[in-house]
C-alpha cells in the first residue's frame, strides 16, 4: 500500500471510531469526551493497552490530547509534533491546535455548548489537568463529569490486554544505594514535615525507590503499579501478582508488602478513616485518587512526588554509570557514522535501513537492554518533523544534497543514553552550514555555561537560542530535558526550556543540550548530548557557589557542516577539544577502519 492509499485507509478508520464513540457518548448523555496521551500514572510512554489516543486519531505522537463534541473535535500537540499530527490524523475531523498557542482549556470554554456535558476519566488526568478542564467547562456555561467507565473502552473492541512483564531487582552496583536507605531517608523528610503517607503513582519513582526494573511499556523499564509510602519508611506496592517473581521478594525485604491493586481504593479508604495527612503530586497523580482521599476524610497535603528531585541527583556509582554507558554507546555509533559514510560510497542507504543498523551496532553490547525510544531517523524534508518515525510508507533514501538527522538512544543496565546528530550528504548549501553552525554555537555556548547554585534551567534557555536569534530563527521545542538512570528518557523535574521552571539545577542532575532549527519540507538540525551537572572547577575568587556541566555523550560533529568563519576562538577550542576527547575515548573502543574514519572526522578545525 503506498502513502496516500495507507492515509486514506487510517483516515476512514478514524471515521468510524470517533462516530461510534459519539454515539456512546449520546447514550451517556455526554456533550464531549476528554481523551488523553496518559494513562493512569500520567507517564509519557504508555503500554498498547493505554493508547487511547492514537487508537482514536491515529496520532502515535508522545505528547497530545484530543476533545470530541458531538459536532466538533480538535487535536491538541506541541510545536514538536506539528507536522507529524497532520499526517496522521485526519483533517477532515480533527482541527490542530498548538497547545501553547490555543491549550484545551481555551478551546473547551470556546466551543462547549452552554449547558454541555463534557466527560473525563479520572484516572487518566491529574488533579491539576482536571481543574483545568472544570474551569473552563465553568466559563462556557457547562460541567465537567467524571464518567463510569471509559466510554472510549466501552466501543474499542480489539483493546490489547494490558501488560505484565517480569519485575526483576535492580542490584547495588548500578544503583549506588539500597532501597531501604531511600525509603528511610524520605520518610525522614515526611515525618519532619508531618506527613504520615505518600502516594506515589508514578512508575519510575517507584522503580527507583524500590530498586526495580520491569518492562510494561515501550522503551523505559518501567513496571506499572502505584505504591504508599509511610513515613516510618514501610511500603505497600500495588502490583499484577503477574509481574512478581519468587526472587523479588527477598530483594523487596519484609518492609515492603505487596497487594493487589484493587486493593488500593481501600488503602486509601483506610488512611482516610484515621485522619492521616496523606501526600499526593496534583501535577501528576490521578485524579481519581484525590477524589477518593478526599472523600475517605484524609488530610491531603498536596505537594511534588517527594522521589522527583532526590531521583534526578544521580549519586557517584550512577554517576560513574552513565559515563560508562556514554563510553560504550558512543563506541557503537561511531562504528555507525562510519559505516554510513562508506556505505554512501556504494550503494543506497534508507532511513529505515540506517536505523535497524544503527540499532545492530547497539545490540552487540552485552549491556544492551532496549533502545531508550524509537529511532528518529529522517533524512531531507523528515527530519524537519521533530519526532518523526520512518515506516515503511514514509521510508525515503538518505540522498546527496540532503541533511540527515538521527536521533536514538539505548537502555543499559547503568545508563540510559540519547543523542543527535545531522550529517550532511553530499555537499551543503551555505545555507545549511549557516543553520548548523549556529545550532552549534548555541550548544556549545549551554555546554560551556557556568551559573549559580539556585539558577533554574529556563534561566539558561536562552543562552542556546541566541545565535539562532541574532539571524531571526529559532526552535519550538525546549533546549533541554532530565534523564534517568536505567529510566526514562525524558526525566523531571528539571528541564532547560523557555517555559517557567522553579526547579533548580543542582549537581548530578543529567540534561540534554539540544539546540535545532527545522525549515518545513527542506531539512532539520539537531545537535543533542547529554550533560551533567557538577559544580564549577577552577573559579579562584568566586564569591558565590557555582554550577556547570560535563558532557557525557561522545561522538563526532559533523564538520562538513561548521563554518568556522561564524565561530569564535572559544567556540572553535570548545570543539576541538570536545573531538580530541572523543578520539582519546573512542578510539580504543572500535576497529582499525573505524579509527581512521574517527581520525579524521575529528580533525582539528581551522579558519579559512
């Protein structure tokens, strides 16, 4: 089936499911219908079993939420997936709005009938998404209503089972500490705040307090289940019974005991009919489990997911973990990148066939657990889509002329890793080198920042975007993102980025440093490393304490693409010594052939 015939396939697929789950709604007495990217843990990646959204749309983007009427549907993504949400869902019954242009909310109080009846489901929404969405049913004259039951799940017919993959502990020397000095620890913090509970629904949390790993969802080890922490340090993990193996027990210690996870409902009825100040995160707890605090009597303290911050300071052997990570990963996309530049030589290289060998060169790492997120591979007007995904309809060859951008990561046992690079093929245009090059400027300018103890990264956004400023560019997405430690890719509660952040910085945090610049339907830039924070070397005299970042990822820039005219001596010496490191690094780490490509790939750059 070609592109066009495949587009008119899913678009008349999408016909028929949002007309039968109109009809459900009419029999519900519904106005409209909320459909959300999440699930019940608001988590990014969501198992098939959750995909509501892309079920309904045909969107497969990570981020996007979808509000149907009886007469009306609109799709809501960010700037990252403008283009993508246009190929996949159909125009004809959705309008696209940019989220941070026109939010929801906006377009909710704009075109819900008065009197409207605008249904939700509580568990796929935080307690701060849900106001969100009542304030604005409230100005257009209508109401919010928790449904019984999804009526989305009521016509999804072929609804995959939801998942139950293996929980398997995740040992001391990856790590760095044990479970029960976590919990301790932050139950420490509870107590001294008078708090006698935490409910933690997030995954990854619970993953890293516990010292667990699991597989319920594409691309991060995540096990899905909600647990509560009490401040004496004890634990109740609500989990499939599935997922457990005899071993996970001992691992788990007799502090931690496990549930069903129907039972969680009476477990918050119980902390209820004590009293007891429970804590839960209304940014990214589900609704459904304030509603049910709230009406068993708790004293709801509603405050961050208090396994957030210490979670994102990685300690030294995570540390140490992920430098060994970026070791071995920038080794196996070195062997790529050079295998690509002969292959070019040869023969025909695809997006999809440069992704599946990209991923080969990871796989021969006994490390190799997965990749951290589906391969961005698009060459010429694809990689101008943020999140592109290449199939097999969209498939193009990496061509001469072109910009290639590729995008990809991997999970390993002591990392997680994601990086980009563009290469040219063939021979740029001035143009391209233009854009490129103040990509780089912007990245090297965030890699080399030193900033206070306390500054937030949408303090530093900026400093990434003003070369692309200075010339009337820029990018819609951020600057940069949290990632984890055998975790997901894309980690709170920092982030570098232009929206508000009151989240500092601090040491052992790791960000992506990655700039763009996309010209629709021509080509896209992206230079991405991983960085983390460690406090300021060599200041004599600094009257305050200070931050910067060491970069991770190793791998080489394309230097076909920098004009070193628009580069100034600092930048040129940041690059030349980030590609010696690289060589140093690499080289001993890959086969002869590859080390004279990586030779020369890192040669040092000179003013013409």
């Amino acid at each position: 089936m070609n592109e066009a015939a495949g587009k008119l396939a899913s678009d008349a697929q999408s016909s028929t499911r949002i007309a039968a789950l109109r009809a459900e709604l009419k029999r519900r007495a519904l106005s409209g219908f909320v459909i959300p990217l999440a699930d019940e843990h608001q988590g990014e990646y969501v198992p098939p079993s959750a995909r509501r959204l892309a079920w309904l749309t045909g969107f497969n983007g990570s981020a996007g939420m979808a509000v149907v009427l009886a007469e009306k549907a609109a799709l809501f993504i960010d700037g990252r997936y403008t283009l993508q949400a246009r190929e996949e869902a159909d125009g004809a019954i959705y309008d696209f709005r940019s989220i941070p242009e026109e939010p929801p909310s906006a377009w909710i109080e704009a075109h819900l009938p008065r009197g409207g009846r605008l249904g939700y489901d509580a568990w796929l929404h935080s307690e701060d998404g849900a106001k969100r969405l009542a304030e604005a049913c409230a100005k257009a004259g209508g109401e919010l209503v928790a449904s019984e039951g999804n009526p989305l799940d009521a016509v999804w017919d072929d609804r995959p089972a939801a998942p139950a993959a293996k929980v398997h502990a995740h040992p001391l020397e990856f790590s760095g500490l044990a479970s029960a000095d976590k919990r301790r620890k932050i139950g420490g913090r509870l107590r001294k705040d008078k708090i006698d509970a935490a409910v933690l629904s997030m995954p990854d949390s619970i993953a890293w307090l516990l010292n667990i790993r699991g597989g319920d969802v594409p691309r991060a080890p995540l096990p899905l289940s909600f647990a509560i922490l009490r401040a004496d340090a004890g634990v109740e993990l609500f989990i499939d019974p599935r997922k457990l193996g005899e071993a996970l027990a001992a691992h788990l210690g007799e502090e931690v005991t496990l549930s069903l996870p129907e039972a969680l409902g009476p477990a918050l009825d119980r902390l209820g009919a004590k009293g007891l100040a429970v804590l839960a995160d209304p940014a990214s707890a589900a609704d459904w489990l304030f509603k049910r605090l709230d009406a068993a009597g708790a004293r709801i303290k509603r405050s961050p997911d208090p396994c957030q911050l210490p979670k994102a300071c990685k300690n030294q052997v995570e540390l140490e973990g992920a430098r060994a990570a970026h070791r071995r990963d920038g080794a196996a996309l070195t062997r790529f990148l050079a295998w690509l530049a002969a292959e070019l030589t040869k023969s025909d290289v695809s997006e999809m066939a440069a992704a599946e060998r990209l991923e080969a060169f990871r796989r021969e790492s006994d490390l190799f657990r997965d990749l951290s997120f589906d391969t961005i591979s698009g060459a010429g007007p694809n990689g101008a889509i943020v999140h592109y995904r290449v199939s097999q309809e969209s498939n193009r060859k990496l061509e001469p002329g072109q910009l290639y951008l590729v995008d990809s990561g991997a999970q390993y046992p002591d990392g997680t890793t994601d990086v980009t690079r563009t290469l040219a093929i063939g021979t740029p245009s001035n143009e391209m080198r233009d854009r490129f090059t103040r990509v780089l400027k912007g990245h090297i300018a965030l890699a080399r920042a030193r900033f206070p103890k306390g500054t937030t990264g949408s303090q530093l956004d900026a400093i990434a975007r003003q070369p692309l400023w200075e010339a009337g560019l820029d990018f819609d997405h951020g600057t940069g993102h949290g990632v984890g430690s055998y975790l997901s890719v894309h980690e709170g509660p920092q982030r570098i980025s232009k929206l508000p952040s009151t989240v500092a910085l601090e040491a052992g945090m790791i960000c992506s440093d990655e700039p763009g610049y996309y010209k629709q339907g021509a080509y896209g830039i992206r230079i991405e490393n991983l960085v983390a924070v460690r406090p300021a070397e060599g200041l004599e005299g600094s009257e305050r304490e200070m931050l910067e970042f060491e970069t991770l990822t190793l791998a080489p820039i394309d230097l076909a693409l920098v004009d070193a005219s628009l580069m100034s001596t600092a930048e040129i010496a940041w690059l030349d010594s980030y590609h010696a490191r690289v060589r140093e690094v690499i080289a001993p780490l890959v086969d002869k052939e590859t080390v004279a490509w990586l030779v020369e790939a890192t040669k040092p750059v000179h003013i013409k």
